[in-house]
C-alpha cells in the first residue's frame, strides 16, 4: 500500500496491490483532475499521457486557452457554474445570494490509519498500519471556506473510503445547498448500472439497466435509507458477470435520505456521485463551524460482482461492524411475533421458552406488544412501561424466569415513534414531527418523534435504562415502521429547516451510542418494517439487521441474494416462520424455510408449541447443525451460483477460509416433468483438496467441482423403477450439500 506524490507533476497516486487512484493538480486553476480509477497499475514519474485536452466549443477558464473547459475535464469533486454544466458535487449559498464556488488547492497531508467521523458511522481501522489516509485540502478564498477531501485506501482490500468536509474559516454565514460524499467521472459509459430495489416485503430486488445518456439516479426523501432504493449502486462492465470482469461498487455509510446518481454527458463521460440527498437539505455553516459528509465505500473488482461483494462482505464485517459482538457467534433465537402477535401472557411466552430451550434455542426475543396497553397497533408507543396484565411480575420477573430455564432474553422497542392516546404525546405534543398548521399525516397509527432535539432522544434514552438497567436483557430489536411525513422542527429556526432530516439520523445514532455504551454487552438488531433501513450506518450500531418483513422461504431467495451484494451473511436477519406463511400463503417444506435461512442469522418466528413433533425433531436437528456450522457461515466466503432473478433454480455456497469446508445451497422453485439434467458449478475450492460430499457419501477433487459440478438429481440414492412410480419431490424443494476435504 502506498500513497505517492509525484511533486513535479502535481500527482497523486493511491495504489496498494489491486487497485490504482490517480489524479492531479491543475496548473492554472488549482482545481483537481482525475486521471484514472481501476485496476493497480505501475506508478510511473508522470501520467501526463492520461491527460485528454482538445479545442472544442464551449466556454474557458481563461481567455487565449481554448481547452480550459471544466465541461471536458474529467475531476475529483466538480462545482458548477464555472464552465461546468453537469450536475455539481456541492453548492453553497454566500451571503450575498451567489452559489459560485471555487475551491483551489491548498496542501495534503498523509495520515496512518484512518480519522474517525464526528457524530457519523464510518469503518475504521483496528492497527495504523491497515491503512493510509489522504487529506486534500482547498480554499475558496472569496467564500472564506475551506474543503477537505479524505481519501483512505486499505493495504490489502480493494477499497477507497471517501468523504468532504467544509469548514468557514471567515466571520460570514454561508450555506451548504448539497455535499456530496464522493464524486468520480469515468472516461467512457459502457457500463451498466446495478441497484437494489424494492418494496415493503420484496426489498432488495436486483435491477440493471445499461446506461444512457442524460441521469439515472436512486434516492430516498423519507427520513430513512429507505426499501424503496438501497445506498448502493454498482458499474459493470457489459461483459461483466458474477465471476468475471470489471466492476466499480459505491456503498454510502449512511441511514437517512441520500442520493446515488449516475449522469453521462454528450461525450460519453459516466459521471457517479453519492451522498446526503440534496432535495429539501439546506445547513446553515456559521463561521468557525464545520460540516462533514458521511463516507462512502468504493470498491473495484476484476472478478465479477462477486468479487465486489467478497471486498465489501470482509470489510463491513471485520472494519464496520464492532464491539462485543462483531467476532462472536450470534445466538440463534426465536421471536414470538408470528406465533402470537400481541395475543400473549406470560404463561404462553414461558411454554414458548421452555420448548425453545428444549430443542436447542438460545434466545428468546419478545416482540411488539408488552408495553402499555398494547394489544393492537393502535396504541402505546411511547409508554414504554410493563404491561402488568400481560407481564405480572414485570420485564424483571420475566427475564429472571427465562435464565431459570436456561434461555437468554431479547426485548422489542421502537423508540424513534409515539401514539396519540399515550403519557408521552400528552405530556410533549411539540415532540412529534409536524409543519405548523398543517395536517400530521400518520402511519400505522403513529407518529415520529422529532430525534433532531438532544431532549427527545435523552428522554428516550432514560426510558429505555429504566427497562434495561433492572432486567437481564442481551439483546434489542430496535424497530422503526414508518416514514417521516410533514418534515419540521419547532425546535430549527426558519433558515435550518433544511437541516432536519440529517439532524434527525444524528440523533438516531446518538441514541444508539448512549445505550451502546452503557449495555456494550447487548446484541442489537436493527429493523425497519423489516429492510426500510438496512444499511452500512445501521451495521456500525447493529450487527445485524431483520432484512425482510417477509419470511417465506421462497421471496426471501431473491431478497437474501440481492442483499448479499454488500452485506454480509453475518447481518442478515433470517428465520423459519410458520406455514401457511402470513404474507403469501404458501406452503414451503420445513427442510426448505431452514436451508434459505441458514444463510444468515438464522431463527425462528413460529409457534413450536403447537408444531408437531416431527417437526419438532426437525427443528433440533437444524439447531444442531447451525450451531455446527456458524462460524463458517459467518466468516466464510459467500458465492452466489444461479440467480433467483433469472433462473426457476437458485444456489449459493460458503468456503471456510482455509477451504477444507464449505455448504452449498440449491433451491429449485417449481418441480418439473421429465426435467433436463442440471450441475452446480462451485467456486472457492482448492483445485488440489479432495471432498467428500457428506449427503452422497462421494468424493471429488476442488477441479472437478468447480469445472464440472455437482450433478444434481431427483432422487440421490434411489435410481430404480419407473418414473411414474417413484415418488416425486414437488414445488419449493431444497438440497444442502456439506463438503470437507479429506486432504487438509
């Protein structure tokens, strides 16, 4: 890894053993020029060959010099209005209504390791030697602003870390209109664009399109990260698949609106931008203030879309996620919601626990409903005091009988929201968020409560210590079911309104740093109406994350796929839920519901007192064989074989990192008649390592697998009688092969 200047030529090259970075100086106007983002290339005295100049027309720097047209510059963090007409990565407003900027080149300054964010999630560093950090800093010496560009390159991942902050350094007010996190313009536009799309249920779909000229763009302006659009974008190259080619990753570290844009202008630039979404932000920057941009992850890959989500899965796991739990096995859990919703005594959650413990389960997690007088979601949010009908001998009592039988304990709250009829909006009806004299729209039967006040989250925060300090509690489900609607704060003067939205996911993390600090201990889950927040800010706070709303073994294939794009197995909330399953109805084999889930957190969300007990037995023996096999699922390398969005067959597989074991999943969706034979190619092995494949009893060499495959059939081991009389497999089946090499 090293970061080198070429100091006659004003250069700057980022480089470690995958990827190069390179851009320069501007003779005349001090500005930056990018010159090259990809694959590690040779450093070299002078890459002045990169650069493209050429008399065209349109409008100069500098009178006589015909190719001083930013509109034909390729930079590093592009304003407008200075020959520039793409959209820009900053605007601000001066204080005579201007919203020219010019940001010159003052200084660098190479730091080990990596700068921490100041209020902001952002991956880090565990040694100073993992890392190298440039900071690049311009002056606009009209606006008394200074820019500060941070660059941080890892030593062994092929990753770029990016953020801007922008400091007044003079004694005028200026504000910040958009600040974008990272700004790269490509030479070229045959790429095509991948994103995560979705809905409530059905998050994280894959879309592709092929860029065109003009914008394309995904956002949220709904307070949260949103399952609308995932933060994250991917350019492929055409030719790019799971396994081959070139492939850029953009991921922001960031949970509230953000906007991902891709623009190509007439001469075929690809222009990629990402950072808060400037729609209806506006911060006021007094002199001496600074503010800073969340970071955003770059990622290159020459392996295929896999490779990219390989360097993104290592990072977040082991330099995102943090505390206790990042390195230790997750326990596997079953939460009652589908078993009871708010129907629930503590007779009933106590015969759920005894049953849990004795198949195996090692927490029980109570969900919505014991607060207040919650027996529907009409009410109670916000009063978050023990339901002594339901819970006579209180959260206490309750927690203190469950290690009595040997089961740990977890505790729902959604915090973040309030009802109507509850101590809390009565007593602070200026606390929910509302436009004065206009109507407050409400979701689900609930408010939201306006986090960008230090009042609202301290007092949330007292709430929640009164629970947890008396109890013994080792996990949270921090929930959050709607979107922000008529967005104000009573407590912003008119000319910060713009800054509500950011100022409210502050105060979300805020309130995650205050309990994390008191209870480190405690394992949290973040959820969103299942994935309206599944985001790399969240996983600074929260290991893991409940994906989906949806727990159908058959939608959740393309949600967990899609999600394993950036994330890892390791924060994928995932568990087997009952059949018929609540939100489609379809019947799916109990075998099939744990071998989609495994690959993830893995749980349950049914009633197990009330299964029978074959299903019981099953139960235990999937228990059992996760409990085995975690550690691999959880800090393994994750392959994605066939493609829920394009095949009626799915697979996917995990290699231990020393390869002597891994699991691979095969799903077939529909059973078919008199079907063609089919093979699993698999990836990640040792060509020279021999398996043995533990369902067949076979043995095969790494080459053999990954060249050839497993050949897959209906039946392994009875090949005999007519076709008609064997007995047939039917729709939503699975298989689970485990292989070890026998040659370690």
């Amino acid at each position: 890894m090293t970061i080198t200047i070429n100091h006659e030529q004003n250069e700057f090259h980022l480089f470690n053993k995958d990827i190069s970075y390179i851009f320069r100086i501007l003779e005349k106007s001090n500005q930056l020029e990018h010159l090259y983002y990809g694959k590690r290339i040779k450093h070299r005295n002078s890459f002045a060959h990169l650069i493209e100049r050429e008399v065209r027309p349109s409008c100069n720097l500098f009178e006589g010099d015909y190719t001083s047209s930013l509109e034909h510059i390729k930079q590093e963090y592009p304003s407008f209005g200075t020959t520039d007409y793409r959209y820009p990565a900053h605007t601000i407003t001066n204080h005579i209504g201007s919203k020219l900027t010019n940001f010159k080149y003052e200084s660098y300054e190479i730091l080990k390791g990596k700068p921490t964010l100041e209020g902001l999630p952002a991956t880090y560093v565990a040694e100073l030697d993992e890392a190298e950090t440039l900071q690049i800093t311009l002056v606009d010496q009209l606006l008394n602003c200074k820019l500060i560009l941070s660059y941080t390159l890892y030593n062994d991942r092929p990753i770029i870390c990016r953020n801007a902050a922008f400091q007044n350094t003079g004694g005028e007010t200026v504000y910040i209109n958009s600040a974008m996190s990272t700004s790269v313009d490509f030479p070229d536009d045959e790429f095509e664009m991948l994103h995560l799309s979705g809905a409530w249920a059905r998050e994280t779909h894959i879309e592709t399109q092929k860029l065109t000229k003009g914008i394309r763009s995904i956002y949220s302006t709904r307070g949260a990260s949103s399952n609308v659009h995932n933060p994250f974008l991917a350019l492929k190259r055409p030719d790019a698949t799971e396994h081959f080619g070139s492939v850029y990753g953009f991921s922001l570290v960031y949970s509230g609106n953000f906007l991902a844009q891709v623009e190509v202008d007439t001469y075929n630039v690809t222009r990629v931008m990402m950072g808060i979404n400037p729609f209806q932000f506006k911060w006021k920057l007094s002199p001496n203030e600074t503010f800073q941009t969340p970071e955003c992850v770059m990622v290159y890959s020459d392996q295929g879309l896999n490779g990219m989500s390989q360097a993104y899965h290592d990072l977040y796991r082991n330099r995102l996620v943090r505390g206790v739990w990042r390195d230790q096995e997750r326990p596997i859990l079953i939460n009652n919601w589908e078993a009871t919703y708010f129907n629930f005594n503590e007779e009933k959650i106590l015969s759920i626990a005894e049953t849990a413990k004795q198949l195996g389960i090692e927490l029980f997690v109570l969900d919505d409903g014991w607060f207040g007088e919650r027996h529907d979601d009409t009410s109670s949010l916000g009063d978050w005091f023990v339901n002594k009908e339901k819970l006579p001998n209180g959260i206490k009592g309750l927690s203190n009988k469950l290690e009595e039988i040997g089961i740990k304990f977890g505790l729902w709250f959604e915090p973040e929201m309030v009802c109507k009829n509850t101590k809390l909006f009565k007593e602070h009806p200026d606390w929910i968020i509302k436009t004065p004299n206009r109507n407050a729209s409400h979701g689900r039967n609930q408010f939201v409560l306006d986090f960008s006040k230090d009042e609202v989250v301290e007092h949330l925060f007292i709430l929640m210590d009164n629970i947890l300090k008396d109890a013994n509690i080792s996990y949270i489900k921090w929930d959050m079911n709607r979107y922000i609607t008529e967005p104000y704060s009573n407590s912003l003067d008119a000319d910060q309104q713009g800054e509500f939205y950011h100022r409210y996911i502050l105060g979300v993390y805020k309130l995650y740093h205050k309990l994390i600090d008191k209870y480190p201990e405690i394992l949290f889950e973040s959820c969103a109406g299942g994935g309206a927040r599944f985001d790399p800010g969240m996983l600074y706070y929260s290991p893991q994350i409940w994906t989906s709303d949806d727990t159908d073994a058959v939608e959740r294939l393309k949600i967990q796929y899609g999600t394993s794009m950036v994330y890892p197995l390791s924060t994928i909330g995932s568990h087997v839920s009952e059949v018929p399953n609540h939100q489609v109805g379809r019947i799916t084999p109990i075998e099939t519901r744990a071998n989609v889930a495994y690959f993830g957190t893995f749980g349950y969300e049914l009633d197990i007192t009330n299964i029978t007990e074959q299903e019981k037995q099953a139960v235990k023996r999937q228990v059992a064989f996760f409990k085995e096999k975690r550690d691999l699922i959880r800090s393994g390398y994750f392959y994605r074989l066939l493609n829920p969005f394009e095949s009626n067959e799915v697979s996917w597989m995990t290699v231990s990192q020393d390869q002597n074991e891994a699991i691979v999943g095969y799903y077939k969706v529909l059973a078919k008649p008199n079907d063609k034979y089919d093979r699993i190619k698999l990836k990640g092995l040792d060509p020279d390592k021999l398996y043995e494949i533990e369902s067949t009893q076979t043995t095969h060499y790494g080459d053999e697998l990954m060249n050839i495959g497993i050949i897959l059939a209906e039946d392994f081991t009875n090949r005999a009688g007519e076709f008609w009389q064997r007995e047939k497999q039917g729709d939503f089946t699975s298989s689970l092969f485990v292989l070890r090499a026998v040659n370690p």
